[in-house]
C-alpha cells in the first residue's frame, strides 16, 4: 500500500528534504555523523517514509537503508538509485540528502503513475559518504561495492578515540547476531543493474555557464601527495638575500608554476595546494622547511599521471637551482571513474526532450557513483550550487533547479525500470 | 683591590664566559630569561666577579648590573661597555655573555696594565635584550636610556600570566623602597660620554668574507607588517582553473616578487616572510586567506621607506589582477641606528694596527647599541658566528675569534678612558 501523492513531485521532495535536515546535531547548517543520535533518527525517518509509500525496508549491517519497489520480474537485477545520508560538521542540506529524497519521491510518482515496473527499482540512504566522523570514506558504498569487508571498524577511531566497531554496535549494527536493526545479512551486492546518482554540483560550472543539467562524463581521478621542502632558517635580519636558501620562498615558485602549467593544461584539469605548514614559522627567522599538500585531478588517468610526472620533475629542478631538498610522500591515488556512455546518452537525450540546457562535464568531487562504476553501467547527474558553494550552511539549490533533476532521474529511472529492453 | 691577572686576556675571558653559562635553565644550550633564578644567580656571579676586580659595583631598579673603574677625574662623564645577560630559550653561550666577559676582562687587563684611567671606565650587564620570557625588548638599555619609565611593567605579562611588576618584585626590584639588591636609584643616565659594545655578528657575512672583525656602520631599521589576502574558499575538485581566487597563489607570487626586488635592491636590504598561516588549510579546500609577516631591513631610512611603499604598491597590484583583496597591517617601525663615525674610523685605525682583517658592515639584528645611538657616540664590534648560526646551541665562535675583538675592544676602550682629548 502507498501513500497517494497529494503534491507535486517537486513540492514533495522539497518536504522531505526539510524534514530530513531537522536530524542535525546543535549548530548551523545540518550535522549529521556516522552512527550518532541524529544519524540514527534520519535512517529511521527515511525508512518509515519509504514504508509509508510501500517500499519494502531492509537495512544491512553497517547501516545503509534500501527501499525497493518489486517489479514483475524478481529475478531481474535492480535498478538502483541514491546518495549518502551523513554530512560534513556544518554542512548543508543538499549534498547528499537531495539524492535520497528525489529517489524516494521518483519511486513514489513512477509507483503512483505506472503502477509496478518490470525491473525491481530501489533506493538506498548509504550510511556513509564524507569521512567526516572517522578517517575513512565510502563506508557505505564501499561495503555494497566490496570494497570494505568490515575488518577495517577495528583499527579506524574517530577524534575521541572511540572505535568504529564500538561506534557501529552502539547503533545496533555490525553484528550478524544483532537482529536490531539490520535486516538483510548480505552486504556486498551482485544484484544490480545500474546505480543512478543524483546531486547538487558542489562546483560553479553549471551555474556560470547558465546549465540546468549537468551530465558527468566521468568522475575526476586524484593524486595527492606531501611535498616537505627543506632549506636553511636564519636570521631575517643578518642573512644577506644572496646567502639564503628560504623553503618558503622556494615553494612559492612552486605554487605560482602549479598554478601555471594547471591553467595551461586546460579543464577538467586542476591542481590545488590547500595546506602549508612552516617551520618554524616566525616573524623574523628565515622559514627552513615548508611542507605542503599537493591535489591533482582528471578524468584520464594517463593525463593525471603526465601532469603529475611533470610537475614534481620541475619542483625538483626548482629545490636544486635553490639549494633546497625536496621530499615527496604520496597520500592517495584514486583512478578515474568513467560513467557509462550509454546513460550518458539516455541523459542527453531525455534533457532536449523535456527542454533542458544541460552540459556534459567531469565530477571533480568524489562520489559513491566513482565505487559502482567499475561494477555495472552508472549514471550521474548534476544541478546547480549556487556560487558554487558547498560543505557549508550557506549550500543552496533552487526548488526549479531541484525539481528539473528530479524530473530528469525521473525520467531515466522509468526508462531502466519501466521498458521492456 | 684587585685580583691580578694570571692568565692572558683571552683565556680570563673564555673562563669567564664558561661560567657564565653555567646558570641555566633546564635543557639543551642556555636559557636565562629575566628575573628568573638562573638570571638572579648570574648578575649575582657577574657582581661578585667585578668586585672581585676592583670595580665599584651598583644595581639599579630594574636588574642593570654596572661595575665601574673610577677615573681621576671623577665628574667626566662615564665610558661604558657592555652587554646583555639574558638569552633566549635554548640560546648559545655566546650571544650578550661575550661582550659582558670581554667588558669585565678588558678593564681588569687596562686596571692592571696601566692603573687608574683618567676617566670612569664602567661595564655593564644589561638586565634583558632579548623579548623571550615578555613581550617586549630592551628592558635593560631601554631604561638607562630613557625609552622606558617602568610603567610598561604592569601591563606586560609573560606566557604564565605573571606580570613584570610581579616577576621584578620576587626578585627584589622594581621598588625604590626595597633595598635588597638595587643600589642606585637613579635608572636613566645622561653621565655617559660614549657606549661600545662587542658581541657575535649572529650572521653569516664576516665568515663567509674571510674576516676577523666587523666594524658595524650602522645597525638597520626596520619595518614589519602582518599582509591579509582574501580570496575565496573553494572545492579543489570542482573549481576550475580558471573561476578561481586562490589566496595561497597569489600570495606566491607577491613572495617571489618580494624575493626577486630585494636580491636586486642590493645590501644591505633584507626582506622576509617567516610566518605564514592559512585558513581553512585542508588539502582539498582552495585556500580563502592568507595572512603573512614581512620583516623589511636596511641602514638606510629613505631607502627602507621607498622599498616599502614600492613592495607594497605591487602587491596592491597582484591582488587586485586576481580579484583577491589585501589588507594591510603595520606592526613596527624602528629606525636605523647610525653609529658614531669618528668611532668607526677608530676602529679602522685599530685594526689596522693590530693587523686584522676587517670590513664595515651594517646590523641587520637589533642591539643595546642602538638606543645609544641618538644619544651618545656609541660603538658596535662585531667578531664571527660559526655558519651564521645564533639563538641556538650551535652558536659557536672560536676562541681566536673572540679574543681578537677582546683586543680591538680593550684599545678602542684604552683610547677612551686613558688618552687625554
């Protein structure tokens, strides 16, 4: 049995997007961390809801919320569709959510207008996307996708101290054995057809090229690396200019050639230094080390290793004209993640059906889509964030650039579900 | 009465300065902040050691140690010498202690070689220097020189939260009342005919130019201002190249620029960036702001300002290119200190007689010598530091070193007190 729909689509996801910020720890904007009280509320929230609009509930082991609306033939793999349900500290109430709310309301208007699809249609509340609470991302597209087999809640604490095992068993979940709150035991899945994420740019590219729909042809890869640049600290005041080997002015070449060669390289290129630490950071001594963060993204992965190649070979070069060393410790390299051409061109062409000015673009920004990608046909889809802004209380989307999402997922979700292929 | 020498000058003074250091704080080279009990214990020892030499020793309100040799003419006005006894935290031997130990050892040398000058020869053990227990400098020669009244005292506390006024209390000083360790009343003194001190250059100049003694023509002023760049925080993965406001980059580039007009303004310029802090400084956020120091220095007060005013002028320049904006904030302004011209030809003089190597150089370090400067001909010597290395345990310089401007000290002070004008 379901709920009838007694609004638009749009009026009804905007509905669930409020009630679903109220689950916020104290603070502006919406905090909502891994396996705390609020986390807890809003899983609970969105499952009555998905049961009032007769999904049927299951929820896995480490917290991530499924509703799934029974085609005619069980046996077909399921379309799948949905976001991450935790924030960033003092985040919006968009990124993320918005996903899950334009899922369940889709579900809820394809159910009410088409009655049962053919193909399974499903949405999830992935419990974990940020890496916010604890040092980790994608707890929970990481276990449906087998990236993550459980192991790693034993030695990853959050900022207390407190162990994501204990985290995870004071919700309730994490044990087989607990009947509390989990429902189904598997958590890696092989039931899925296609994933479909919807959510909000977190970029300014849609919005200043005056684009409802983005399409994401790929999600970016990402290198990032330490770079510790070591000179000699003196005395500001008795060391000749002549006679220095300042690591902060060093590194400032460095970043001005970063910037540079990015900039010559062209979109969807970017290189960012967003971290620096000086040592030892005084008014009047001569910095003898800089160490600084170094991100770089693309969405090909033999472009982001060129770039990458090039641009520490020229640090280094810059480190031995100065009379500096530099040492480089590599901290992350994530792969690009292409999305599937064909949904790409399902997407383009539902937009010019139903009007839409929409651009193909890469998601610089990670998302649980990159961890599917590789596992069965995915598909992103992009609206506006105006100025850009995200990870923070003044993340905003308009209600007509919300609902041409929904109304575009929509769309592609009865084309997955509904057709006979 | 005095204890006859019996020993060279040079080992005397080494001894002496052996001593000295061995009133400590706890750790790694020595730390003597002001009114502490290491710092209460050495003006004690170098009180104990000038009487010991024969000289007439007085303290005053704020910890100056003086130790006079009274001339036959007792009512000329008073040739002084000296140095500062404190140190900074894990300081070297050296920096302050040495011309203190060639002070006392050069009027013990002139006492016992040539009796009774003709005017007063006095020492002195300036109380502090530094800046490193409270947050200000000179509370010794700043006093004898009329910059400070003592009403700085109760507004200035150290990291503990113990005020000045407090701090001297406990260690019996401060009060005109209490007669516990101070003396003489009076603080400012207008009886002194001329000041020469001697201390370790703490750069890198006379080592690297292969010679003994640095004759300083003038110790250089300084400007220094805290820079603020705004820009605006941003996704490093969803932020193209081109849309940004990257503060972090921009500030690079008005680092280099800074570098680059200095290297070419020539020496005696220096200009610095020590400190340098970024907000929010997360490896995948574009840096918003950035607020750096500028430490600007030369001998020159026309210079310094026109140096200023054009460094800051450009970065007006690359901020407003960017769309960044820059906020400017003063922090200090000393102006240089020009020694006395007919002492330096002195010095000259005496070096070439003694036959050392020598060259005319200018201070970028601050010094006691420079509140004398505006008010009596006032002197400054300088003699190697071992890689230019100073405020720190390495400090070192050689005994040859340091007994080569004992001797220049002892005949410019031979030729102060003893000749007749």
């Amino acid at each position: 049995m379901s709920t009838p729909m007694t609004q638009t689509p749009a009026s009804e996801m905007m509905k669930l997007l409020d009630d679903l910020s109220i689950f916020s720890a104290p603070g502006s904007g919406v905090t909502r961390l891994l396996y705390t009280s609020e986390w807890s509320q809003a899983q609970l929230f969105l499952q009555e809801r998905m049961a009032g609009f007769g999904l049927k509930v299951e929820t896995d082991k480490v917290g991530n919320v499924y509703g799934r609306l029974v085609g005619r033939n069980p046996d077909d793999k399921v379309i799948l569709t949905g976001s991450h349900v935790d924030t960033v500290v003092n985040g919006g109430k968009y990124d993320g959510a918005y996903g899950i709310a334009a899922a369940i309301t889709a579900i809820h208007y394809l159910h009410e207008t088409f009655g049962q699809p053919l193909r399974s249609l499903e949405v999830v509340s992935f419990c974990e996307e940020e890496g916010s609470r604890f040092p980790l991302t994608f707890w929970g597209s990481g276990h449906v996708t087998g990236m993550y087999d459980g192991s790693e809640a034993d030695t990853c604490a959050d900022s207390e101290g407190i162990t994501l095992r204990t985290a995870m068993a004071e919700c309730g979940y994490g044990s087989s054995d607990d009947t509390m709150n989990q429902s189904i035991d598997l958590i890696k899945r092989d039931d899925i057809k296609a994933f479909v994420e919807l959510h909000i740019e977190q970029g300014i590219l849609l919005e200043k090229t005056s684009k409802q729909i983005g399409i994401v042809q790929a999600i970016a890869g990402q290198r990032r690396f330490t770079v510790r640049v070591s000179g000699t600290a003196n005395h500001a005041g008795t060391t000749p200019m002549n006679m220095r080997a300042d690591a902060l002015t060093g590194t400032a070449e460095m970043l001005l050639l970063l910037e540079r060669l990015a900039g010559e390289a062209g979109e969807p290129l970017v290189a960012t230094s967003g971290r620096l630490e000086i040592i030892p950071n005084t008014p009047n001594v001569i910095p003898g080390e800089v160490q600084f963060t170094l991100d770089i993204r693309h969405s090909e992965a033999e472009k982001l290793e060129r770039f990458c190649t090039d641009i520490l070979s020229a640090f280094n070069e810059i480190a031995a004209k100065r009379g500096l060393t530099m040492e480089l410790t590599p901290r992350l390299s994530a792969p690009p993640a292409p999305m599937n051409s064909e949904l790409c061109h399902d997407l383009e062409r539902i937009c010019q059906k139903q009007g839409r000015s929409y651009r193909n673009m890469v998601s610089g920004a990670g998302h649980d889509a990159q961890l599917f990608a590789p596992r069965c046909p995915t598909a992103m889809i992009f609206v506006p964030s105006r100025d850009g802004i995200s990870h923070s209380p003044a993340e905003y989307s308009s209600t007509e650039e919300l609902g041409a999402g929904l109304e575009v997922l929509t769309e592609l979700l009865y084309e997955l579900a509904y057709k006979e292929i």
